[in-house]
C-alpha cells in the first residue's frame, strides 16, 4: 500500500467506525416512541358530549356521556370507558379491545348491571362495528371518528335500551 495509506490508516479506520455508527443510529432510530398507527389512533383521549337513549317503554330521554380511550402501547390495543347518564338511566361500560387486520376482538363490561361478554367486529378508515354479547346482552355499536367528532350508535332491540344515539366532541387537552 501507498505512503497515504500508512499516514491515514487510523484516520480510514476511525473514519469507518463512524460510518458503521451512522449506518447503526440510521437503522435504528433513538426518537421517543408514540403508540403506533393502528385502527383506534383517532379515538384516542377524553371526549364528552350529549346524546338520545330509548327506553324499552318507548319513551326517549337525553343522556349526557363522557368516554376515555386509552391506547395500548402498539396502537392496534385499546381500553375504552363510557359513562352516560339520563333523568332515570345510567351505565357505566368498560372495554378492552385489540384490532388484527381489520378484525376487532375482546371482551366488555357494563358495571351498574354487573353483566359483560365479548366483543368482535371491523375496523375500516373511520368506522368501527362491533358486535357486544353477554349472556342477557346483545348488540350492534358503529363508532365513527373524523376530526374532532365521535358518533356512537347502539342498537339492542327487545333489551331495556333499544336504541341509543351519541355525538361525542373531544375534551380540551
């Protein structure tokens, strides 16, 4: 080899090891990580809002409703908390839940009733439909998410809410 590289043989091998250490950092990236992109992403926060529950009876009241959904740490879990109340009406529902292509499973519980089941459904852009059963419970919930505006929808015909309508708006951060 030439005298150049005798000369600036620790410089070539330094020079080397620094390039190693790029390709190093590079490929893998020290920035702080946030949940990953997954199907509950948007959903993700407080929100509170109004809504319209129908009763068994026929009769309709407005309920006022607060819901929490916290991501798990890959973006395709969640944990959702919903508490609506009326005049006369009040639940308290809790989810975990976990997204897999498109397909939603997991279980729910709704505390003042002391019931729960599982859950399962899709996700597709800004929709989610599940279908929630237990063993005195079923129904049909669509979510729609754009911006900051949830709608939830709950449909369980024949049970002591047949229908409930919610619109949700995200809470301050």
């Amino acid at each position: 080899m030439g005298s150049w590289w005798r000369r600036s043989g620790s410089r070539c091998v330094s020079l080397a090891r620094a390039l190693v250490i790029a390709a190093f950092f590079l490929s893998h990236p020290f920035a702080p990580l946030a949940a990953a992109e997954g199907p509950f992403t948007a959903l993700q926060g407080s929100w509170a809002g109004t809504g319209t529950i129908v009763l068994s009876s026929g009769a309709k009241e407005r309920i006022r409703c607060r819901a929490t959904h916290r991501l798990g740490s890959s973006g395709n879990d969640m944990r959702l908390e919903l508490n609506c109340e009326s005049d006369s009406y009040k639940f308290d529902l809790q989810s975990q839940i976990t997204a897999s292509d498109g397909a939603i499973s997991g279980n729910w519980a709704e505390t003042t009733r002391s019931t729960g089941g599982s859950i399962s459904g899709r996700a597709a852009g800004d929709r989610i439909q599940v279908r929630a059963e237990g063993q005195t419970f079923t129904a049909l919930l669509a979510v729609t998410t754009r911006g900051d505006r949830q709608s939830i929808s709950i449909q369980s015909p024949g049970s002591e809410m047949s229908d409930i309508t919610i619109t949700l708006s995200r809470a301050s951060r």
